[in-house]
C-alpha cells in the first residue's frame, strides 16, 4: 500500500483532539511528535520506524511512534480512525446554515502572545476548515499574562503577516487585528496610529471585571465609541466551565480551570451604543465562556446589534468550535445577514474602514 504522511496525520489527530476539547496532555504529545519528526528526511523515517527506534527521539512517544508506522504502512492510523468514529454534529438546520455562511473568523490567536500555535500553523487550519480570510488578533500591552505586544512588537507581526500572506494558498489571507483591551478609563490599549493601520479592532475588558454597573458601562461606552472599535468581545467577561484544550502557550495561566461571573453594566445601553456606531458584538464560541449569555444576544438583537460569530482559537482545533457560537446564535434567532463574518473579506475590510 502506498504510505500516507505521517505528520499530516499527527496534525489531524491534534486537530480533532482540540476541537473536542481533550485534555491539552493528549494534543500536545501528537504536536510535539509531529515537530520532532517534521524535518526527518522520509529514508531515515521508514527506518526508524522499521526498527523501532522513532521513540528515542524527544517528543515521540508509543502511542505516537505507532500512529506514524500505520500511516508509512499505507493504513489510516488506528487512533485516527477511532476519533473519525465518534465524532458527530448536535447542530440543527438553522445552526448548520449559518455555519455554512461563515466565511472567516474574526477572534484569533498565536504564539505571538497566548496562543499555542504559529501564525502559518493556524492559517493552514483555517484553509483546511474552508475559511477565506482570519483575523489574527493578538493581544494588546497590558495584559502582560497572555505577552501582550507591544507597539514595536505589532510592527514586526504586520511585517511577518505580510510575508505568510504572500506564500498562502490563493483565495485566502490573514487579516490583521489586535485584541485591544479595554482600559479603566474606556480608552483602548494600542497606539492610534496602529489601530488606524488594522484591518478588523474587537476590544474586549480583561481587567476590573467585578467593577461596579455604573463604571463598567461608561467603560464600555466610551471604547464602543471610538471610531477604531470594530468588535465587542466577550461583552460579560464570564467563564461557566474550565480550561479547553490546546492551549499550550506562554499565556496558558489565563486560562485555567475556572468559573467567573458576568460583569454587570447597562446591557441596554451598551447594545444601543453597539447599534449607533455599528460595532459588532461578539459572540464567542469557546465552550467555558458561551459568552454572551442567549439572554443578552437576545437583547442586543432587539437592539438591532451586528454580531461576529468568532471562536477566540488558541490553537488549530479550536478554529472549528465556531459551530458552538452558530448553535447559540441560531437558538436566539440570530440570521446570517446579521453576521459580520458571513461577508467576503472585501465586504469585511469596507465596513470596518468606514467605521475608522
């Protein structure tokens, strides 16, 4: 039979490990075996293999090493197999239809700050799940837990982005974005300049969360106002479960296994604010945040809000948990013509330039 490639199967079981929210133990060894063995010329590979010396390389291990014999036997790994199996969709016909109109991702990290992957790394999964465009959105100084870039460091990235968008399949490109955050005081957490040079801004409050009603809405008030902010996110700051998988970057500890409650503010005036100055509001589909609550999408739609249905991925696998966002999106109504993503990457790059 003729051999499969070993790394691209790795990569996929990591893949489906994080999009199934597995423990990050279990997509971390495929990862690291997958690097370990990436540069390993396909001769020294198979014997490797043959002789049953693929474990004493660092970072491959039994469960590994056998993954990558089925694959150069021609065989779809066992392992691979069983998570191909048991994999299966909850969503509904309204779920699956406005996941199927979304054509991009609005909420994304790297290793450039918390993120657990390359920026080339998370592209490719975006091309793999059909995407047209991400919007890399790294986050901003003071957040210092999750390596927060600096100005100059934002300037390196748009100069890296530039040159992994010139080597990406035709038909799909990195945006550039930041998560800024949102200061005490509403202002955003970047140089104007810099904001004026993104693509897409989501601002979201990562500090002073149990700020009392009154400060946190003029907080939130006063970033929706601004004519950089593109994206609310995470509008409640609340955590309902523990830590996902795959999070295996420096700003791991910000996402510990941990409960959170919302923040409290004028839901009412802040999604009239979202309405007047057309700032989308986020929906973000990570499992422990479901944040917003279907309450207040539920409000900011009466309130005639755009949302942005965006996973916040840390890693490649969690890129697919859009359909999470869709599902509660769906259950409040929400329709694809609401949706910011659901827009060509033109269309996206128009409003959010009209909007600065």
């Amino acid at each position: 039979m003729k051999a499969r490639d070993p790394i691209a199967d790795l990569r996929r079981i990591a893949f489906m490990l994080e999009r199934a929210n597995e423990a990050t133990y279990r997509v971390r060894a495929f990862r690291s075996a997958a690097k370990a063995l990436a540069g390993l010329p396909t001769a020294e590979l198979t014997a490797r293999a043959a002789a049953g010396t693929l474990t004493d390389l660092a970072g491959v291990g039994d469960v590994t090493a056998r993954c990558v014999a089925e694959s150069l036997a021609g065989e779809e790994p066992v392992y691979l197999r069983r998570l191909l199996a048991t994999e299966g969709s909850d969503l509904d016909a309204e779920a699956t239809a406005l996941r199927t109109a979304l054509r991009g991702d609005c909420h994304t990290h790297s290793d450039w700050s918390d993120g657990g992957s390359p920026i080339e790394e998370m592209a490719l999964a975006a091309v793999e799940l059909g995407h047209e465009y991400v919007v890399l959105t790294d986050h901003s100084p003071r957040l210092t837990v999750a390596r927060g870039l600096t100005a100059a460091r934002l300037r390196r990235q748009l100069d890296h982005v530039e040159q992994v968008n010139a080597a990406l399949p035709e038909g799909f490109r990195i945006l550039t974005g930041i998560e800024v955050d949102i200061l005490a005081d509403g202002s955003l957490d970047q140089d104007e300049e810099l904001l004026a040079r993104l693509d897409v801004v989501v601002g979201s409050v990562h500090s002073g969360l149990s700020d009392e009603r009154s400060k946190m809405t003029r907080r939130m008030l006063a970033a929706i106002a601004n004519p950089h902010l593109d994206i609310l996110g995470h509008c409640t700051g609340r955590m309902v479960s523990s830590r996902p998988a795959g999070v295996t970057g420096p700003g791991d500890r910000g996402h510990r296994a941990r409960t959170r409650k919302e923040s409290d503010f004028d839901a009412d005036a802040v999604f009239a604010a979202c309405a007047e100055h057309d700032v989308a509001v986020e929906i973000n589909s990570r499992p422990e945040r479901q944040d917003p609550p279907k309450r207040l999408i539920r409000r900011a739609l009466e309130a005639g809000c755009r949302f942005a249905i965006s996973t916040d991925a840390h890693a490649p696998g969690q890129l697919d948990w859009q359909r999470f966002g869709c599902e509660r999106a769906a259950l409040c109504g929400v329709t694809a013509d609401q949706v910011v993503n659901t827009w060509s990457a033109a269309e996206l790059l128009d409003w959010a330039g009209k909007r600065s």
